[in-house]
C-alpha cells in the first residue's frame, strides 16, 4: 500500500504547482517533487491518486533520456539516482529528503521559463475535434472536411496556449504567440516541439502506442533554449492503444479522460470546491497512469 503525498514541506520551497513543489538547493539548480495531486479543469481535487507522482516523475525521467538527443533538457537526475548526482551537492531540501521520496524528485537545472504552453496534436481529439465539429477548424486553421473524430491529422498542429498560473490556460494564435515572445522564439519552439514529438512518437509506436498530443514547455538556461518541466506524461498527454485505436469514435486513453468524465457525470460546475472522488475512481485512474507508464517505457 502506498502512502499518499499531498504536500511537501522542506527549506527553500519557491513554488508549488497543481502537483509539484519545487525547491531551490542552489547552485543553480532545483529539486522538483511529483506529489500524488490531480487537478480537472484546472482545479485541484480533494483527493490524491497514491503513487501518481512517482508515476509522473519515471515517466518524465525516461523521457528526458530519451529525447536528451533531440533537444537540451533541465533533467540532471532522478533524486534516488546517485550515480547521477555523484557530483551534486546534497543541500537543502535534496540532504532533507527522505530515501522513499528520492524516485518521485527529480533534480534540474534552473530555467528561465518562457509563458507559452507549445501543443502538439497529431489526431482530432478533445477540444480539437470538438471545434472542429463546430467550425470545421482546429485553433482557427481551416481543415479539410469529412474527418471524423480520431482521425489522424493530415500533418502535424503546433496549437500554443497562455501558462496561466490560476484559472484556465487561454489558445494562442501564431500572431499572438509571436508578439508575446518575438517571431525566433516562436519558430524555435514550434520546430524544437515537433523534433521532440517525432522522437516520442516513434517510440510509442515501437511499444504498440500512439501519442495524440501533448504539450511542452521551455525556458531558457544560460542563453539555451532547453526543455523543462514534465514531459510526456498521463498529466499532459493523450496516449492510445495501437491495437485498440478505432477512428471515428471516442478512444479509451491512458490519461486522467476517464476521471473527467466521472466529474462531468456528477453534475459538477468546474469550479471549487471539486467533489470528492470514490475509491473505484481512484483506482481506476492509478491504473491508467501505471499501464501507460508499463508500457511506453517497460518499467
């Protein structure tokens, strides 16, 4: 049995996210734990999902390996990994650290975030295919008619967004992306995001899995461009069964859809306080977050 982490309380706690608490440990460098929070609708729930953050924190970890190739990362290690860290000083919250939360922090490199949430779509899902069903667009862009919801889309969608830090992430269009961060900025980002999701996407693919968007975010570390945050993960990705895919029709995704629609089935307005969640909910939702883990990574 796993012990929900719900909140962390160490020296130096600079933020605490929907589910992270990041800590500065200096030399330019933080200690970011994945506690067990869910959030719906940008609201965080009453009740943790034991073990989610140590699923987030693997799952990112492995992903920050994979892709290091493809585009500079903030990952130095996992908090557990002492191979990793051999040259790390334990200060801070990193030398207060009990040994069972070292596999759910990872230790990174400062950034300096850039404001702009990049999404990634490669299939009419979500809000996508609900504009789409109404309008015929996916984020103002017109596409051809007659797809149907699933469908793959006919190239790949860069569908950027505000990083809000209360209330609901807001869609960006290409002109207001660019006037945000400067028309380099954005080219970078939407060509750093479709290397990084090719990358992961033939991967899933060997591992019998699609990735039907995602969404990452970048700052800037010592004048680089660099890949920060989670990565590829239940919490910012939609991941299918390739043997299960059926275009056409709503797929069974290994992500939290199955606790939003719990939610939406209670009549709930998305707004605070969320309802609490029933233990089948709980588990069942674990469950997504560990087969997704299983199978795109074999752990």
């Amino acid at each position: 049995m796993i012990t929900p982490v719900s909140e962390t309380r160490f020296e130096g706690l600079v933020h605490r996210g929907k589910v992270r608490d990041t800590y500065d440990i200096g030399g330019g460098r933080l200690l970011m734990i994945a506690t067990d929070r869910i959030s719906a609708f940008d609201v965080i729930l009453p009740n943790p999902i034991p073990g989610k953050g140590l699923i987030l924190a693997q799952m990112s970890a492995f992903w920050f390996r994979h892709t290091r190739n493809v585009m500079p990362n903030h990952f130095i290690g996992l908090a557990s990994d002492r191979k990793a860290l051999a040259d790390i000083p334990a200060t801070g919250a990193l030398a207060g650290l009990p040994q069972e939360m070292g596999p759910r922090a990872m230790v990174i490199k400062k950034a300096r975030r850039i404001d702009v949430e990049c999404v990634v779509r490669a299939y009419l899902a979500g809000t996508a295919w609900a504009e789409y069903r109404k309008s015929g667009t996916v984020h103002g862009v017109r596409l051809p008619s007659g797809l149907r919801e699933s469908d793959r889309l006919p190239e790949l969608m860069f569908t950027p967004s505000t990083k809000a830090e209360s209330g609901h992430d807001e869609p960006l269009t290409w002109d207001q992306t660019v006037r945000m961060i400067g028309e380099e900025t954005s080219v970078r980002l939407r060509e750093a995001s479709f290397r990084v999701f090719k990358s992961a996407a033939a991967h899933a693919e060997r591992r019998g899995m699609i990735i039907a968007d995602t969404k990452f975010e970048f700052g800037w570390v010592g004048g680089e461009l660099t890949l920060i945050d989670e990565l590829l993960t239940p919490d910012s990705s939609r991941f299918w069964a390739a043997d299960a895919y059926r275009p056409g029709e709503t797929q069974a995704a290994f992500d939290k859809q199955f606790l939003r629609d719990w939610l939406l089935s209670t009549g709930w307005n998305r707004q605070p306080p969320a309802p609490s969640l029933p233990e089948d909910v709980i588990a069942r939702t674990r469950e997504r977050y560990e087969l997704a883990l299983q199978r795109l990574t074999g752990s």
